[in-house]
C-alpha cells in the first residue's frame, strides 16, 4: 500500500523532532491536559467538555462563602468520578524515559492529575504550576489531607470539611481562578526553562498565562522551541518545529 501524503509529513515530523533530542543537551518537556486524553482524561478547551460545563468558581468566592465551597466539592468528586483510574500513557511513559535516561532534568506541567508522577517521574521533578488535584490541603497550615476522607465527611455531613488540626478552610491542591500561582514552583519553573536548550511542549493550547509565558522564555533565551499538539496554538509562529498530530502516536515513535 502506498504511503499518503499526510502520513509521510507525520513521519517526516518525528524524524525531525528525533534528529532535535538527539542533539539537545538538556530538554525540558512542558506539558497540558491533551497529554492525558489518550488516559482518558478530558481536556480543557474541547467540544462538550465536562470542565466547561460550569462556570469556573473563582477563588475569593471560595473562601467567602461556605455555599460556594460546597458546590466546588460536589462538581470535585463528579469529575473525579469521570476519570477514576486514569493510567499513564505513550506520552507520559516517553517523557518519563527521557528524565529517567537523565536528559530532561523534570517536567514542567499545567496537569493536576498526577499522571506524570504515576509513569515513574519523582515528586520533585515534576513541577506543577496548577497543582494537584488529587489531594487536598489546608489554606491555613498547608496541612495535607486525603480526598477519601474529605468525601467521606462531605457526604456524610453535607458541609465543605474544615481542617482537623486547625480548623482552616480546606481545597483540592489545585490552583484555581484568581487564586496567586504557587512560589516555589513558578520559580522552578523558570530555572528549568532557562536551562533548556530544547524546550517541548506536548498538549496545551498555551492560551493560559502564566503557563503558557515558559515557552516565550525558552524560545527567547535561545532554546529549540518544539510544540506537539493536535490543533493550532498560540506560539506555533515562534516555534522551531510544530508537529501536528497526535502526542501518544509521535512521542511513543521516538527512539528510546
Ligand atoms: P487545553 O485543553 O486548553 O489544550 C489542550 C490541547 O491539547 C488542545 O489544543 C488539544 O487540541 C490538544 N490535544 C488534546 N488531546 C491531544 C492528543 N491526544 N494529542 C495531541 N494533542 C491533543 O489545555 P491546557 O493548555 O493544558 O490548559 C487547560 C488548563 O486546564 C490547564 O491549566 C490545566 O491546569 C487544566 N486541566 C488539566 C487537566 C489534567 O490535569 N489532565 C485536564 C483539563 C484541564
């Protein structure tokens, strides 16, 4: 069977982006919610997805109002239940080998699903910008606590829980509208960005800022800017190489 123009440019794309990793020194992946669709995971900015379907509750609401904290847990634990069990996939696990081959130092990522660090990735080479969603924690003393027993209060109760060591007022460990962007990742963050020759960016619209400013550094600061990415983005026009197409099919081609 004869090849077709369009798998022949996705060929050609990897080919491209192979002969980059290869002569990069320090590659620093960068990633977005189209990382974790192929788990199952739904993005953010797609037709019908179920992130959208409410308008955002921003984060002084939250913490004024006990009502508002109340819906943000029960549309928490409804998304959780869509995606229950999501496991790492072809674009994790390439990403996972480069850091674990010591060629990207860790991932810098937009995900609140932990997915990077379920592929084999250490806690503290994986930076989250928006946090976590799979914990919550303590506004007021940061203490950790386990979305298992949040639920378990919150159905039994019908009330947002408090902290049980100081009373505070608990959220998921997600970074949400409004709410100041975390310090020690930010900074970490533009460390790793500022370090990278080959900068890859693998499933984010790049509309959303802070974020979507990392790959602006890199690029400025000399770094081979790559973005793999089913759909036009924001910085395709700066970009040394955009490839087209889909991250778990490209990224799982790539030689290990
Ligand atoms: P986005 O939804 O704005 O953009 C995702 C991009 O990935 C889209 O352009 C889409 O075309 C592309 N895409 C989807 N699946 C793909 C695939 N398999 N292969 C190639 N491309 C694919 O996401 P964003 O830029 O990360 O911004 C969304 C915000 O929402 C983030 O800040 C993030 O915190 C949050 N979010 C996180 C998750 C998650 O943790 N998995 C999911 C949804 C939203």
């Amino acid at each position: 069977m004869s090849e077709d123009g369009s798998e022949r440019a996705g060929r050609d794309a990897v080919a491209a982006l192979q002969a980059l990793l290869d002569r990069a020194e320090v590659i620093v992946p960068f990633t977005g919610a189209g990382i974790s669709t192929e788990s199952g995971v739904p993005a953010f900015r797609t037709p019908g997805s179920p992130w959208m379907r409410n308008k955002p509750i921003a984060f002084d609401a939250f913490m004024a109002n006990p009502e508002a904290r109340i819906e943000a847990w029960r549309r928490k634990f409804a998304m959780d239940d869509l995606y229950r069990g999501a496991q790492p996939n072809r674009g994790h696990a390439a990403i996972a080998a480069l850091v674990a081959q010591g060629r990207a130092p860790g991932v810098i990522t937009q995900n609140i699903d932990g997915l990077h660090q379920a592929s084999g990735i250490a806690d503290a080479a994986v930076v989250e910008l928006h946090g976590n969603g799979t914990y919550a924690t303590c506004l007021s003393c940061g203490l950790r606590h386990e979305l298992a027993e949040i639920r378990r209060v919150f159905e039994a109760s019908g009330e947002a829980p408090s902290c049980t060591a100081c009373g505070g007022v608990v959220k998921s460990a997600t970074i949400s509208f409004g709410q100041p962007m975390p310090r020690a990742p930010m900074r970490r963050a533009e460390e790793l960005t500022l370090a990278a020759d080959l900068f890859l960016v693998a499933g984010s619209s790049l509309v959303v800022f802070p974020a979507a400013s990392f790959p602006v550094l890199a690029s400025r600061n000399g770094a081979r800017l790559v973005i793999v990415n089913r759909e036009p983005t924001e910085l395709d026009a700066i970009a040394d190489l955009v490839v087209r197409g889909d991250i778990g099919e490209t990224l799982g081609r790539l030689a290990g």
